[in-house]
C-alpha cells in the first residue's frame, strides 16, 4: 500500500519537528515545510538521511506547490511566541491569513485532510474560567498580541468557511501551553525562561505578582491529541492541553528546586493584555478523541531539563 503522504508546516520549529518524528513513526511519507524565520534545521537533522523525509525552504504565505499526491496537511508554520511575533507582527499575520489561505487552496486541489494549529490565545485574557470550546473569548485587537491572536482567529474563520462552503476536510486544534525538548531557550516564553536562568545562575523574572496562571502539557501528548484529532470526524476546534494549573509563582519554585537553583525570583510589570489565566477544559478531547494527558509536569520536565542543559553550556 502507499504511504500516505503528510505536509507539515513550520516543519522545523518545536513542535512541527515532533510532528515531523510523529508521522514518519506512523509509516508515512512526510515533505517538512519552513522558511526557518523561528525554526531551526537543528530539529529535523536526524531526518535527513531518510527517503521518506523531504524538506523544503518555504514561505507558506507566498504559493505553496507541492508535486505530487497529498493526505494530509497539518498548519504549523506561524511565530508563537510573544517575543517572536511582537518583532514580527506582519509576518505573523500573513502566515495565518495568507498562508492558511494558500493551504487550504492547496488542501481543496490535492483532496487533502488539512489540520490547523490553532491556540488558546483565540480566547485573550478569558473571563471564562477554565475556556472551554464554545467561549467566543476576550481579545484586543489592536493591542501589541492582536497580531497573533487575531491571525489564529481569523485562521479559524478562514477553515471553518472552506470547510463549509467547498466541503474541504478540516481539523483545528486549540493549542494550551505546551513545553518539551527543542524549544527554544530565548523565546522568551515562561518555561525556557525559567529554566534558563535557573542553570545560568540569574534571577528569575516573574511579570506581575506572579499569581496569574499557566497550564503545561508535555509535548509527547501534545502530539498524540493532535493525531488522535487528524483521524477523527470532528469539524469543530478542540482544546488540547494538560488542565493542570499552577502560578507562576509555584512553578518559579518548582525550577528552583528542579536545578537546584540558588536563584531569586525578581518582578517586572505585567505586559500590556498578557492573560492572567489559562487552563482548558478537556471534555470534548476526552469524549470525542479518548484523549487526556499522559505526563505530569514531574515527568515531563526531567527530559525537558536534560536538552536546556545542553543548550546552556
């Protein structure tokens, strides 16, 4: 039988790269796509030398052309950190617009199933707690994060309408907090930050008091969702993360005692829109996908710490 065939955007950034691992495991050919503006080849270079891997230097919000049969689009390639998409707001902007635009374009000609990575920041600062599927969110959209948020936003419009209006198979996916090896130490996103400063030996920089809160699923069932979602029968978005919450603080403390860290946690003001909550509820991945997380943030952190040590040497 053929291999099914699977493009992957933003192929080479975090969590495309685990997607990238995930679908050659699963036996099929997979073409990784990136203009490595955030990603990095560091992740996929352990696939090269296989003939069922491809890479191509693109960027998916100019014409995406792929020869060939495609099964499976999965729409990864977008800045997704604040420090990321605040240098580069119209990029970020035209990744979820036109590129998603491109993709699904693509997705209709090839009769492929498309996926979206979507976010939890479609729901802004919630003041819905915790965010389940059906809240329409909070979201400033000429504030410094509009860029991202109303990218993914309109991404989701975007898919729905192709969806409904030329019966295109679409998946979107709402993305909670998520951490693992390959992230990058300087994308300025709490967990690298945390960590990396604790094996640096400087202060840990907490914005706020520090009582906002954050939920973190490992990768590897970040990953699992996301497949379990692409195979099933459901149009409509799904939260996928871990509805473990925790300050910001506790797990400023966490890190210390993690690295044994001397380090002193410091305060700087909160940025402008920054949300202070964020936990998903999971019902809907749990009946629709049979889905929950596997990894507590105990285990998921050991692996994680592992790869940070190697960056920081």
């Amino acid at each position: 039988m053929a291999k099914k065939r699977v493009l992957i955007t933003g192929g080479a950034g975090f969590l495309g790269s685990h997607l990238c691992d995930r679908f050659l495991k699963e036996g099929c050919h997979v073409i990784a796509m990136d203009n490595l503006i955030t990603g990095s080849l560091d992740n996929i270079q352990h696939l090269f030398h296989r003939e069922d891997f491809e890479y191509y230097n693109h960027d998916v919000s100019k014409f995406v052309h792929v020869p060939g049969e495609l099964d499976y689009i999965m729409h990864f390639a977008s800045p997704a950190s604040p420090i990321d998409y605040l240098k580069m707001p119209i990029q970020t902007l035209k990744v979820g617009s036109l590129g998603t635009h491109n993709l699904l374009g693509l997705a209709k000609a090839k009769n492929a199933r498309m996926l979206i990575a979507s976010t939890s920041e479609v729901y802004g600062d919630p003041l819905v707690h915790p965010q389940t599927e059906e809240y329409w969110g909070n979201v400033n959209p000429v504030g410094p994060r509009g860029v991202y948020d109303e990218a993914k936003r309109f991404q989701e419009a975007m898919t729905m309408a192709y969806h409904t209006f030329h019966g295109v198979e679409t998946r979107i996916v709402r993305i909670f907090n998520t951490y693992g090896p390959r992230m990058r130490l300087d994308d300025g996103r709490v967990l690298p930050a945390f960590i990396g400063q604790a094996l640096r030996g400087e202060d840990l920089t907490a914005f706020g008091d520090g009582s906002q809160t954050r939920s973190f699923c490992y990768v590897d069932d970040l990953v699992e969702g996301i497949y379990r979602l692409l195979l099933s029968d459901c149009p409509d978005p799904v939260n996928i993360g871990n509805p473990s919450e925790i300050t910001i603080n506790q797990f400023a403390e966490e890190i210390l005692k993690l690295t044994g860290s001397k380090s002193r946690i410091i305060y700087k003001p909160l940025p402008k829109d920054d949300p202070k909550q964020r936990q998903p509820n999971i019902t809907k991945a749990k009946e629709i996908l049979g889905w929950e997380p596997q990894f507590s943030r105990s285990e998921g952190l050991k692996p994680t710490l592992e790869y940070f040590k190697e960056k920081v040497k």
